[in-house]
C-alpha cells in the first residue's frame, strides 16, 4: 500500500509542471499568432491601398488630358492670331470674349484667356465678370514663361486674381512668320476632384514638388506639407506665387514601418475636438507629367480589429482543443469501466447477428424486386412518351389539315383566274399566278412533311440543329391553337445564335408542347401575348417560353413535370405533355424548369451548344 501513495505524491509536481509548460506554450502561440495576423492584416490593407492609388493616379491623368490640347487648338486659330497681331483692335477683343465664353462653357473649364508677352492678358472668357483677368499681368507665371519659351505649360496654383484653386494648361500663339506672338492660358478646377475622393474609407493628399497638400480628401490637410518647409522650398514657391499669399504650415507627421509596411501617423483632422492620431497605410505614386505625387492613406484600425478578430479565434481554437484534450482524457477513463461489459455487449451482439441476417436477407428480396418493378415503369413511361406523342399528332394533324385548306382554296382561285387570263391572252400575269399555285404545293408539301417526321419514333441522333430554321414550322403547327385562344406569339431569336446540340424532330417536339401549353395559359387572360425568346449563356443555349396568364399555383409547381398530372378539365388532356417534353430535354442532356413571372409563367429549357465538329457535319 506504500508503493502507490509514494508514486502519487511524486507526480503532483510533474503535473503543475506540465500544466505551466503548457501555459506558456500557448502565450507563446498567441504572441506569435498576433504578430502574423497583424502583419498579414497590414499586407493586405497596402495592397488595397495600392490598387486605390492606382485607379486614383490614373483618374487624374485622365481628368488632365482632357484639357491638355485645349490650349494648342485656341491657339492656332485665325482670331487668337489677329487679336495677338493687333491687340488695341477693341471690336477684336469684343469677338474674342465671347467667343472665348462660348468655347469655355463647351469645355467646362474654369477660364480660357489670351496673355501678351509682357504678361498683360487682353482677352477672358469671364471679361463680364468681377473676377475679370482682363488687364492683369501674369507674367511672373510659370506657366507663361515656359509658353513664351515655345513650350506647353503646365502649372498647379491659387489665382491671383479670383483666389480659387486651379491647374492651368498653356500654349505659344505663333504668327505667319513663326514668333510667339501671345500665350493661350486655359484653367481647369480642382474642387470636383477632391468632391469625388471624399465619403470612402481612403485619404487622398496630393503634393506639389516641394511636399506642399495642395489637393486633399480631408480639407483641413490644405497646404500643410509632408516635408519640412525649408526657406528654399519656400523661396521658391514664393516666386511663382503659386499659392497667392496662402499661409502654408507643416504637418505633425510621423513616418512609422509596422509589420514591415511604412506607416504615416498624424491627426485625421486638424484642429478637430477629437485630435487623437491615427495610423494610415501610406502608399505614394508620381505623375511627372503633372509634377505631382499622390499619396493614398488607409486608417490602420480597421485592419488592428481584423488581426484581433483573428487572435480571438485563434483564442478560441485553443480554448476548444483545450476542451476536447479534457474530454478525451475523460473518455479513457471512462474506457477501463467499459470494458467490464464489452463481453455481455458481444454475447447479446452475436445473438441478434442472427436475426439481423434474416431480416437482411428479407430486405435483399424487397430491394430485387423494387429494381424489377423500376424496369418496368420505366418500360411503361417510354411507352407512355410514344403514346403522348401520338395523341399530340392528333392534334397536329387538325391543325395541318386546317393549314392545308387554306392553301387549296387559295391555289384553286389561282388557277381559275390564270384560266381566265390566258382566254384574254395575259400571259404575264397568267404566269404569276401559276408561280402563287407553285409556291402554296410548296408548302402542302412541307407541311406533309412534317407531319411525317412527328410520326417516327424519337431514335434519331444528336447533332447541330439551328433554331431560327426550326421555328418557321412550328408556328404552322400551333398556327390553330394560337388562332383559336386569341394568342400571338412573339419571337426573340438572336439572327446569330449558335446551333445548339438535340434532335430536330424531338425539339420541335418540345418547342410544340411549350407553346400550345403556355396558349392554355394565355385563353381568357387579358394579355395574351406569348414570348419565345432564346440566348446562348455560358456554353449553352436558354429557350424561354413565357404567357401573361394565371402562373402556376404554389401547391403544384413541384408534380407539374409528373406524368398524367394535368389541371385541364376533364377530356382536355392526359397529363403527359410536360412529363415527355421534360423526359426529351433529359435525353438531350439538358434541363427545364419553371417559374412563376408578373403576370404568367415562364418555362426555360437550356441544352447544350453543339460542338465544332458537329456544326461542321
């Protein structure tokens, strides 16, 4: 009794042992665990950021290329040239004004205006205006500098004269002898620009070369720049007046690299009550045709919940290993009291072994002849299709016979007036009318024709059927039903359709029971138009036959596909047509279906598109 009570006093210590490797082997996992989820999470965000800056830089330059030949066509027209020769011609700078309104309300920029060479401007589309640039000298622009030089000029600022931001585009007026006779200046606003980048979850901060905001989702980043402003930065940016007096500050930024993405840290808004910092995933792209960079910022807390998210499952993922190692631990022990019973358990299991075997033995015999009776149903059903398909030749052949009538009656008036008319000697016309007389034998005989397909058993093959020639004759079949409901049946049938992978005469077949059916539907409704229209979708092409009429009640909408289930009244029908025609599209390797449309219902039957090789037999 010693030995055990020893061993057990020696194994309370290896157990808190264990217990305390295990502790920390799990703090271990979620260290580890939150590290790769933070740095996964951040990944992800500076790739989201990066496509953003994308699609924003892209959308820029679009936005710029818009105006950028502006300049060079005003440029070169006669009556920028005259009013550049002759600047003191007031009847010129009056035509010149308005025509520069005109062509500036066309192009939706801000102001289109004509600059001499020693910066005086002489023309405006906005001369009418307070903010009129007339008589204002620009020439400190750098924008006009590059132009005089015989450049295009590009240049970003706050207007001097009206105060509200812009981008300017210009362009050197040459006259006959080639010397630059004046500056073409176009400016285009920016604010519509920074309107569209606002209400997403992405900053976006454009920078001048100098690091000065001069475009911002956030307006209370507006002329702060990223990078410190230098008396040489500011120098320059004062001698080209670009931001008119604007006074321009820093902003309290902080460049961080978290989980190996590089991090900007600074108040989401400037003087806010809230001033807290943020951390943004910053990505940045230069447009060295604008002189601009663009930067993309993404606040990081949303990306911090999604890496805790991640630790909390895996929290929980260890949490419930933990349980099931306590249970399973649980279970063994369990085992050991089991065991007494496993000998009475396989006593008793062998006793009913037995009589299980009998009873199997009995359940082998149901199942043998379950599959017999299945041969034979199956046996009745194709015989059931050919049956149904006799009693839709029934009537097909009212509907030919009445087709054929029409035809003869008409060929007999042919032909007594062609009598007539060669008594009179008016062979021209008399011809006319034996060619009328070909043509309705010519369709007696398409019709006999088809009737003689729809009485042949479905056996034959598969191959490429086109549609649009298969459906000139079934409107003859249905002609009758159609005529005899009031219905009318519309056809939306692509002239490009690819063939599609059936049996003629089976799919006409179909085509036939979904249009008499949806002629049923349509009798007594108040729009009684029928819609067939057919689409190829993805490799294989969808017949849809849709009536205006009651739809298809709830309660039989899953046995309306079932042999002899029919809700025609009594001698209107067997019940078979959409049992067959759904037994057809299966052969083809297709499907149907139906449902209930606003008004009426809609069957849609999709086959597969027929291949290259049968196309070409």
């Amino acid at each position: 009794m010693d030995a055990p009570v020893r061993m057990r006093i020696d194994l309370r210590p290896r157990r808190w042992l264990l217990v305390l490797a295990c502790m920390a082997g799990v703090a271990a996992v979620l260290w580890l665990g939150a590290q790769l989820a933070h740095q996964h999470s951040f990944r992800q965000g500076q790739a989201r950021a990066t496509t953003a800056l994308r699609l924003t830089a892209n959308a820029l330059t679009a936005d710029l290329a818009r105006y950028e030949v502006v300049p060079q066509l005003v440029a070169d027209l006669d009556l920028i040239r005259k009013l550049a020769a002759d600047p003191g011609n007031a009847a010129l700078r009056r035509q010149t004004n308005l025509w520069l309104a005109e062509q500036n309300q066309a192009v939706q920029a801000s102001d289109i205006y004509l600059i001499l060479p020693d910066g005086e401007t002489i023309a405006h589309s906005g001369h009418l205006g307070p903010a009129s640039f007339v008589g204002q000298n620009f020439s400190y622009r750098p924008y006009v500098i590059d132009a005089m030089a015989g450049g295009q000029g590009r240049f970003y600022g706050i207007g001097t004269t009206s105060g509200v931001r812009g981008y300017f585009f210009s362009a050197p007026v040459e006259d006959e002898a080639g010397r630059i006779s004046a500056v073409v200046a176009v400016k285009i606003g920016v604010d519509r620009i920074e309107a569209s980048w606002r209400g997403n979850q992405y900053r976006v901060l454009v920078t001048d070369p100098e690091g000065t905001a001069f475009l911002s989702s956030e307006p209370s980043w507006l002329y702060h720049g990223i990078r410190p402003l230098t008396p040489e930065r500011l120098a320059r940016t004062e001698s080209s007046r670009r931001y008119a007096g604007t006074p321009l500050a820093e902003l309290p930024i902080e460049r961080l690299d978290l989980h190996g993405v590089p991090v900007f840290r600074l108040p989401a808004a400037l003087g806010a009550e809230d001033a807290r910092r943020h951390d943004y995933i910053a990505v940045s792209e230069d447009m060295p045709g604008a002189g601009w960079t663009v930067h993309v910022l993404l606040d990081s807390a949303e990306l911090r919940a999604e890496a805790r998210l991640a630790v909390l499952s895996l929290m929980l993922l260890i949490a419930v290993a933990g349980i099931g190692l306590m249970m399973w631990r649980q279970r063994r022990a369990r085992i050991a009291d089991r065991l007494a019973a496993t000998a009475e358990l396989e006593r008793r299991v062998t006793r009913r072994t037995a009589d299980l075997a009998r009873v199997n033995a009995q359940l082998e015999q149901e199942v043998a002849e379950r599959r017999a009776t299945e041969a034979e149903l199956r046996a009745a059903q194709a015989s059931l299709v050919q049956v149904g398909k006799l009693a839709a030749l029934g009537q097909m052949s009212a509907s030919l016979s009445h087709e054929i009538n029409q035809p003869l009656a008409a060929a007999r008036n042919y032909a007594d007036s062609a009598a007539i008319l060669i008594e009179r000697g008016d062979l021209v016309r008399a011809r006319e009318n034996i060619a009328q007389i070909l043509a309705l034998v010519d369709r007696i005989a398409a019709i006999g024709k088809h009737l003689r397909h729809a009485a042949r058993k479905p056996d034959d093959r598969l191959g490429a059927v086109a549609l649009a020639g298969l459906l000139d004759e079934t409107r003859t079949i249905v002609a009758a039903r159609l005529a005899s409901s009031g219905a009318v049946l519309d056809l939306d049938v692509p002239a490009d359709l690819p063939p599609l992978r059936a049996g003629p005469t089976r799919l006409q077949q179909v085509l036939v029971n979904l249009i008499t059916n949806a002629a049923d539907a349509a009798e007594g409704a108040a729009d009684r138009r029928i819609t067939l229209a057919a689409r190829a979708e993805a490799g294989r092409i969808a017949i849809r036959v849709r009536d205006r009429g009651p739809g298809v009640p709830a309660a039989i909408a899953a046995r309306i596909f079932d042999p002899f289930y029919t809700t025609k009244g009594l001698g209107a029908g067997l019940g078979l047509g959409l049992s067959i025609t759904a037994n057809i599209v299966r052969d083809f390797g297709g499907e149907i279906g139906c449902r209930n449309m606003d008004p009426g219902a809609e069957f849609c039957v999709t086959l597969p598109q027929a291949g290259a090789a049968e196309v070409a037999a």
